[in-house]
C-alpha cells in the first residue's frame, strides 16, 4: 500500500519575523507535519503591513534576512500579495495543507481579519490557531479590580508586575520539516519597499541593520554597556544609553520575552533602578496595545473628548518647517532631521517636537502622528498613537495640556554641549554652547564668526516661544478643560 503523505501547515508570518521564541512556529512544528512559512503582503488595510515608507525599507531587510534563515534550515519564505483569507485559501489548494498557525496581531483592522479567517477556515473543518508573543500580556485578560480595562500606567505597571516573569522564551528550531514540493512564490524586489529616486533611506543603514541577528545583538550590546545608568542618561540624546530595539520588536524581529529574561539576574552588575525603569518602558509598549485594544479609535479620535472642541489651527507654511527641521529652534529642529536622515529620533526629543507642533505652533496632533507614522522605521500603531495623545494631553493618563515644553531650556538640560545639535544641525556648529539651543539670542559678531546669517543659512523661529505658550493655554482655557 501506498504510504500517505502527511497534510503540510501554513506557517503565516506578520509582525513576527523572527525563528525564536515564535509559539506559532514551534506549534506548527510540533505537529510533526511539513511546515511551509508564508508571508503576505495584505491588500485589505494598509495597517496590516508596514505602517508607511520608512518602515516598509525596513521591512524589506527582515523579509529578506528572513528568509536566509529559514534557507539555512533547509526551508523557504514563500510571499504572496493579496486578500489575506483569498491568499491562504489559494496556498491551500495548492498544498493540500489542512492547518494554518499564526501569532496574534493587536491592531483594529488586523484583528479584524484575523477574526473572520479563522471562523471561515474552521468552519471548512481546517485547522486554524492564533498564539500569543507580540506583547507580555493578552490585552483582554489584564483588568481593573473592577472587571474593566487599565486607563492609567502606573497600575497597569503593577498590575503585570504582579503576574511575575513572564514564561522563558523558546530557542529557535535546528530542525524543519519539509514539504516534498513548494507552491510558487513572488519575488521580494517586486514589491518595490525601497525608495529610488530619490532614495530618502540613502543613510538609514548606516544606523540600522534590520533582523533577527541584528536585534539579538543590539539587545546584547545594551544589557553589556547601554543599560547601566539607564534611568539618569536615558534622556541625553547625544549618549549611548538606548537600546535601539524599538523597530526590531515593531515587527517582531524579537520577542518582549525575551527582552524582559535578558534583564532578569542584572540586580548585582546593574542598578535596580536601572533595569526596572527599562522594563517600565517596555511596559510602556503594552500599555499602549492595551488602550489600542479596548479604544480602536486611539489613532483618529481624542481619547478625551473634550479636546474635541480644542481650535487647533490649519497652518500648511508651519507644518512643512516643522516637517522639514526648519522651526529656527535647534532641538526640534535636530530631531526632525534626525527623523528624515535616520528614521528614528530620541524619545526625549520626541515629546520635545511634539509639544512644540501641538502647543507652540497649535496644529492637531494627529497631524503629528500621521508624519510619525510614515517616517519613523518603529512606526507602532499603539506605541505612536498613545504617545501623541499622552503628549497632547488628550490621551489615557495623559501628560496635562499645560505642561508646555521650552524647547530652548528642553535643549539645555538634555544637550547642554550642543553635541546632538550640531551633528544634525551642522550650520550651527560653530556657535558655543551658551547659544547653540538660542542663534537668535546671539550678537551679531558671533554669528558672523559662526557663518550664520538668520533667515538665511538658518531659519528664524516660526513663531515666539513665550507668546505661542500663552495662546495655548488661552485656547485650552476657553475649551473648558482640566488638564
């Protein structure tokens, strides 16, 4: 008699590009079945893939490292482009597959999909299961004493502080089960993720390296030297005390497991205060999904209604200079070029360029978010919208509308020597430190010896600190809002 060939398992791959600690790939592994990995591009909601242009460079890299991993195991990624379930059904067909394994996706839309695949393709009797290992925590198990969802941090913190460790991570598999015949797949470069003319990313991998290996190693690199004195220095954006795993864990490149087990034993080499706070952040990351989960509209409506009334201004001339790093005030216009050229900026600077579209210039935040969104290479459709919103005021244990940021004191305190300013503000290099974070405080003598012509070579401020200060808190003043 003929001996019958078992039935293959669709591994599908999203924001989980990684082989270790993949629950989905270990469960469709122990199966004991021929496992076929499967990425799609999905056509149903741009916010099922990457969330725009910077990271869907990234992307590109992951996708390919991706499957130089899996080539070594003998495997293969096979990409698709299409309707996700239509896709899937099609790869069925073709494989005779009877199960499909994948890790849990938290955003609105892809929730969605997942949930109405997952009714369809079971109810044709096929096997399909989600699993856990975007985020420590399944959003709709942590609860209030009350029975309802987290609205402020710091007891979501101790909430998951409680639950203890999170289980150990699972090493990536040395072996793989392979079909007897693969199904077609389309080519990588096809799908055009990078940039040509002009090439915008031109510097992007002179700072990063998108993968799996890449994010073990960043992770090593700061539990050795960046995660000391982490709580005091986190904040200077000209030093080393980062850990750079944002856009790894953004499509999941690796696990928040296995982040948190790094640090676990540290309490004798570094400061406690040190890696708690740096778990405090990625925390941070779950908070965000948790609101994202039980508040959809996180990313397009105020979490705080009352802000609905806030008169935000429709100013396209101050936008573009903020977009652009041309505000006239160094550290925001240092982070925003550091944004273009790097894909990424500070977290400090961050709040620090925020506050100032918000606040000083009075434009909606969501127009922060949106640029955000298409730039930053650890662009997160939770950690993105819940970090805006904090920022604005408007959100979930929201920083108060009146805690304006001073974007020349902010540069100060956090660049005092002008090292981060001048790096991405190189024509004012020259100045001293005293007027780096305040060109137009300068006399006109140290600005000549600086090669500095105001308005020209460096643009004037778009607006004046103090006075745009005083019209926000007049603006929030009439909405009726506490902050």
């Amino acid at each position: 008699m003929p001996v019958s060939t078992p039935a293959a398992t669709l591994l599908w791959f999203r924001k989980d590009l990684r082989l270790d600690d993949n629950h989905a790939l270990q469960a469709a592994l122990d199966r004991g079945n021929p496992v076929i990995p499967v990425y799609i591009r999905e056509l149903e909601d741009a916010g099922t893939g990457p969330l725009g242009a910077a990271q869907a460079w990234w992307l590109h890299y992951s996708l390919a490292n991706l499957s130089k991993a899996l080539e070594k195991l003998g495997s293969r990624l096979i990409l698709r482009q299409g309707a996700a379930e239509k896709v899937l059904r099609a790869l069925i067909e073709e494989t005779g597959a009877d199960a499909v394994h994948w890790n849990r996706r938290y955003d609105p839309a892809g929730m969605a999909i997942d949930k109405e695949i997952k009714a369809a393709l079971r109810a044709d009797g096929l096997q399909a299961v989600s699993h856990a290992g975007f985020l420590l925590h399944e959003p709709s198990k942590v609860e209030t004493g009350a029975g309802g969802p987290f609205r402020v941090y710091t007891p979501f913190w101790r909430a998951l502080e409680k639950q203890g460790d999170p289980p150990p991570p699972v090493d990536a598999p040395k072996h793989w089960h392979n079909p007897t015949q693969w199904p077609k797949s389309e080519r990588l470069a096809d799908w055009h993720y990078l940039p040509t003319k002009p090439n915008w990313a031109v510097e992007f991998d002179s700072v990063w390296t998108p993968g799996e290996t890449s994010a073990h190693q960043r992770l090593k690199q700061f539990i050795d030297r960046g995660i000391r004195n982490y709580k005091s220095q986190r904040d200077f954006p000209s030093l080393p005390h980062t850990s750079g795993l944002s856009p790894h864990l953004a499509l999941g490149e690796i696990s928040p497991a296995r982040i948190w087990h790094a640090t676990i034993g540290l309490g004798d080499d570094v400061g406690t205060d040190d890696y708690v706070h740096f778990r405090k952040e990625l925390v941070w990351r779950e908070f965000s999904y948790h609101l994202l989960y039980h508040f959809p509209n996180l990313s397009s409506r105020n979490w705080n209604a009352r802000f609905d009334s806030f008169p935000w201004k429709t100013d396209s001339a101050s936008l573009t200079a903020w977009q652009r790093g041309e505000t006239g005030y160094p550290i925001v216009d240092a982070g925003m070029r550091q944004l273009w050229r790097h894909g990424v900026m500070h977290n400090r600077v961050r709040m620090i360029t925020a506050s100032f579209l918000i606040k000083d210039l009075m434009i909606d935040w969501r127009e922060g978010e949106a640029w955000f969104r298409d730039t930053l290479v650890d662009a997160d459709p939770a950690s993105n919208a819940a970090s805006w919103q904090w920022v604005a005021g408007s959100g979930a244990d929201a920083s108060p509308f009146f805690r304006i940021f001073n974007p020349i004191t902010q540069g100060e305190k956090f660049d005092p020597e002008g090292a981060y300013v001048r790096k991405f503000v190189p024509e004012l290099a020259k100045l001293p430190n005293k007027l780096i974070h305040r060109p137009f405080d300068a006399p006109s003598d140290v600005l000549t010896a600086a090669g500095i012509t105001l308005g020209k070579t460096y643009p004037k401020p778009v607006v004046d600190h103090a006075k745009a200060r005083n019209l926000a808190l007049e603006a929030f003043k009439h909405m009726g809002g506490k902050g």
